[in-house]
C-alpha cells in the first residue's frame, strides 16, 4: 500500500514571513526524505481572502488623523450684512471665505513667501519631486496653520535638476515655517528633493488671512468594514463638546464647540471679513450671529459605487417646517455702496455656509512618521479636494490688501471641494400649492414671488467622491498560482518565460466567504529522480495570474503537500 505524508506549511506559525502570502515554513529535524519515484503535490490551499470578499481596510497599528479646513459662506442671502462700496451684493451667488486682517500689527511683522526653489538631491537619476506638500506656519493672527501646495518637480535623466513652485502665504517673521506631510526627510528619501531655496518679499499692505482651523481624531488598529470606519469618522468630527458631560453650563448663544460649525462672532478675537474666493474684491461683513461652516460633516461608503464619499461639508437651507430645500432666490447689486436694489435676475441657492480641506494627513502614533490613509485606504486623491489659495495684493475697501484667492473654491467646485444640496431637473417644478404660489404642478412657475419659489430636496447631495480603490483593480484576475521554492521544481511554460516553482494552480470561482480554498485538482505533480533530497525549508509565495505578489490576501493563508512515497513491486 502506498505511504502519504502531508505536511502543512502554515503562515500563522512560520517565523519568517515577508508579506502576507509570503512566507517560509521550516520543517523539523532534517525534514522529509524524498526518493527516487516519489511523487510531491498540492493538495490543499486556503488562501485568506478575507480582505477582497468584504473589502476591508486593514490599519495596520494606531494612527491620528490631521485636518485643516477653511470656512466659507455661500453668499445666497443679504440679510445682515454690509457689503464693501462697490460690491455686488449676491448676484453671483459667490462663495466668501471669513478672513482676519493684520490691522492690530505692523505690517513689517509679516512676509510673504513668494515661490520656493526645489533642488533633486545626488542620487537621483531620473525622475523627483511632483509632489503635494503640506506646509505648516504662523498666519497674520498668530495661529500655527497647515496649507497645501504643489512641489514641482523634473527628470534628471531630461536635463532637468531644478524646478521653481508658487507658494504666496505671508507668515508671522520670527516664526518658522517648513513642511510637514511630507517632512522634509521623507521628501529626501521618497521624492528625490535634495534642498529647497525660499523666496520671500517684504509686506506693506494689510494682509487678510483665512481662518484656518486644525482637528486631530485617533483611530486605533483594526480590520474595518468601509462602512464602519466612516460611521468612525463621521462621529469623530460630529462630536459637540458643549454637550459631551451632562449638565454642562454655557452661555446664550454657546451652545455647541465644534471646530466646523461656528457662530460668526465665535470665529476670532479680531473683526472678520468675508472675502469673495475667485478674485478677492468683494467683501462684507456680518451685523449679526450667523452660523457659519457645517452643521452635518459626514463621511459615508458608497455601496453602490464600492467609494468613499463625503456627502455633507455644508450647512443646508431649511424651509420652515424644517425640511432640506433648494430655492430660488433674486439677485441683487449695491451700487457704489448706496444700498441693496435687485437686478430681476435669479439664481438656484442649494447651502448656506461649509467648509473645504486645506490639509488631510495621519500620523503613527508610535513615533509621528506618516501613514498614508486619505489616498491609500480611502481612496481620495488630494490634488483634487484640498483647496489651494495665494495671498495677492487686491483693492478692497477703498485700499488695497493682500487677500486670499482660490484657485478651487468657488461654485463650479462643488462636488470636487464642496458639498452642496443636490440640484436635479425636479427642483424646478411646484409641487404645494400656498405661500405665494398659485402655480398647478404642470405649469412652470414664476420665480418672482415672496417668500422664494422652494422645493424640499431630501438628504441627497452633491457628494465629493472617492478613487475606485476598493479591490476592484485587485479583483481582475481569474486565478492565483502557489509557488513553493523548495528542493523540487516543475516547469510552467508562459508567454514570455518558465517558472519552475509553481506547484498549483488556484481559481477563484472556488472563493467562499473569506477564503479561497482548492484540492489536489489543481496541483502540479512532480516525481522525484536521482539522489535522496530532503525538505527542510519551503517558501510559499501565493501569487495573481500576473506573476506578481497578492498583495490583496490576509495572514491566515495555508499549503498542504502530499507526499506519495514511490511502490515497489
């Protein structure tokens, strides 16, 4: 009768293991002998397929979350403010972002850092730099903030050594300023940036800074559900501390302590203008406490899309029963000051305030080096929904100041930046009848009535969607293959080469739940000749159809090999 030996290579018990899917099991003693005639195969493979059946997101140790945003104001309404001479009041519906000036200081205090000069460090041969880097420094107000710009970069390989970027903050002098997502260390090993060179000029007009503020959250180490992690987040960022212990006591008017959403008289110390985003020369100034920046922050897992979505970072507009509505609303002008008249032109108002990322990074808590999680885990491509803005000199007021102007913050950013109630073809017609309304559901309603023509829009929004990350790239291959480097090879023939050391072949149509599981049907056999061998160290490498590492499998992965000892007659 035949003699089977079955040994079990296990990546939970091996010592050495490189990666998940990759892994050396040592077999005790001096291992098994393998003779003459022996035949050595697969007979079962479990692959841990936990991380593509459910699509988890694996956070590998403890990290902390930082963020930075700006607030803005969606200028749909006149009430309470005091528009600059010469404003447009909101015939435009533009987007203004709150700003304080540096009137409490010398403007020889401060100095605006114009462009930055980056060098490709001496081991680089080809291509470096390219890179979005996130600066931290001292703003007009005395607050240390995070604001992200574009690193230019080139290929040494072209001739090109040197590249010069665009910066334009003005920063507090006698502070430092440097950058911190990427540090300047990793932008040395990682991006091939050897040096940058700082280009500054001297201030002489006030300077109008953004309100900037920063917010940290944890998240601890885990295997999540999308779901999950957002529901994480989204509870994180919603927290109102003001109600956290109970009985808390607080002021009229100080109901809530978020970082996001803000009385106007709460957001500094200093008077604060709100300064439109696309060119900077219009402004006003609110008479009364206006709630500014998000009432709803909300991160959500599009199961539909398999993506990441932000669906609120906006404060909507509500009707008077409270429901979420879009309107139409009348623009108006205020010509050289004289008072607020309207233009009998209309536009669709979907939000009242937000705000937008300046800064997205994580950190390890273990020692602060950085984790890659907006992009790599979530999927958000950062180029994209961070705002960029430069201080330029403008005429406001009857002057002329250095202001904020934003290159993605504006109303055609929505759904890139923004957020905003979602404005489909449906808005248009009436569906109640009453508050000024006369007009039946098939007749197109006139606009010029008191209150403004609104439609209850639901919860649905203009989402700022994610990268399609979530393993369908991984998923687009039919098989795994389970290489083994061992004392024994069997030769697959391929396209372009001749791999000896895959021993089975593994489909994926036999994936259930988490695991992909195959019998010796898929084994390569391999009978031994010549010298006793022994098996002592086997490698196993579970790899895609391609070749390449699984880079989409968990750590409870395991190969059983049989061995069938050769029959004499």
């Amino acid at each position: 009768m035949s003699v089977n030996t079955f040994i079990e290579c296990r990546q939970k018990k091996s010592k050495q293991v490189v990666n998940n899917g990759d892994y050396t099991t040592k077999l005790s003693g001096q291992g098994v002998r393998i003779d003459t005639g022996d035949q050595i195969q697969l007979n079962k493979a479990f692959i841990d397929t936990l991380a593509t059946s459910t699509n988890r997101i694996e956070i590998e140790e403890d990290i902390t979350l930082q963020m930075s945003h700006v607030f803005y104001s969606d200028n749909w309404t006149d009430l309470g403010k005091t528009y600059d001479s010469g404003s447009l009041g909101n015939t435009t519906n533009n987007l203004y972002v709150p700003c304080t000036d540096s009137g409490g200081s010398p403007v020889s205090d401060f100095e605006r850092v114009d462009r930055v000069v980056a060098q490709a460090n001496a081991l680089v041969y080809g291509t470096w730099g390219n890179v979005d880097t996130t600066y931290s420094y001292v703003d007009v107000n005395g607050t240390r903030v995070q604001h992200t710009f574009f690193i230019k970069g080139g290929d040494v390989s072209k001739g090109v050594s040197s590249a010069s970027s665009n910066l334009g903050f003005v920063y507090k002098k006698g502070t430092l300023y440097y950058p911190v997502y990427p540090s300047f260390i990793d932008l040395d090993a990682k991006y091939g940036i050897g040096d940058l060179s700082y280009y500054t000029s001297p201030v002489s007009n006030t300077v109008y800074h953004p309100i900037n503020i920063s917010s940290t959250l944890k998240i601890p180490t885990g295997s999540y559900d999308p779901d999950h992690l957002a529901k994480i987040i989204t509870d994180g960022l919603s927290v109102n501390d003001k109600a956290i212990t109970s009985g808390s006591i607080f002021a009229d008017k100080e109901a809530i302590d978020s970082p996001y959403l803000k009385n106007s008289k709460d957001l500094a110390t200093t008077s604060v203008t709100f300064i439109e985003t696309k060119d900077g020369t219009d402004s006003f100034i609110l008479a009364f406490d206006h709630w500014v920046g998000s009432n709803i922050v909300s991160l959500e897992y599009d199961n539909e899309t398999e993506r990441m979505a932000w669906t609120y970072l906006h404060m909507p507009l509500y009707d008077t029963s409270g429901n979420i509505i879009t309107q139409v609303t009348q623009q108006t002008y205020n010509p050289g000051g004289t008072g607020i008249v309207p233009t009998g032109k209309y536009f669709w108002s979907s939000r009242n305030s937000g705000i937008a990322w300046t800064a997205l990074a994580a950190t390890k808590d273990k020692d602060g080096s950085v984790y890659d999680f907006w992009t790599a885990k979530l999927g958000f491509d950062l180029s994209k929904l961070l705002v960029r803005y430069t201080n330029e000199l403008k005429p406001l007021g009857g002057g002329a100041g250095l202001v904020p102007i934003f290159t993605n913050l504006s109303t055609e950013d929505t759904g890139t930046t923004t957020t905003s109630g979602f404005l489909g073809i449906d808005s248009a017609v009436q569906k109640i009848f009453g508050s000024g309304a006369t007009t039946k559901f098939f007749q197109v309603p006139s606009y010029n009535v008191t209150p403004n023509f609104s439609t209850a829009i639901g919860t649905e929004t203009e989402k700022i969607f994610s990268n399609d990350i979530f393993f369908q790239e991984n998923n687009k291959f039919g098989y795994y293959l389970i290489d083994i480097n061992a004392s024994f090879k069997s030769d697959i023939i391929m396209e372009d080469t001749i791999n000896r050391t895959i021993q089975g072949i593994v489909s994926r149509y036999y994936e259930q739940q988490s695991y992909t599981s195959a019998t010796s049907d898929a084994a390569i056999a391999y009978v031994h000749k010549g010298e006793p061998i022994y098996l002592r160290d086997l490698r196993i490498r579970i790899l895609k159809s391609d070749g390449t590492l699984a880079d989409n499998i968990g750590d409870d992965n395991t190969v059983y090999l049989q061995v069938v000892k050769r029959q004499d007659d």
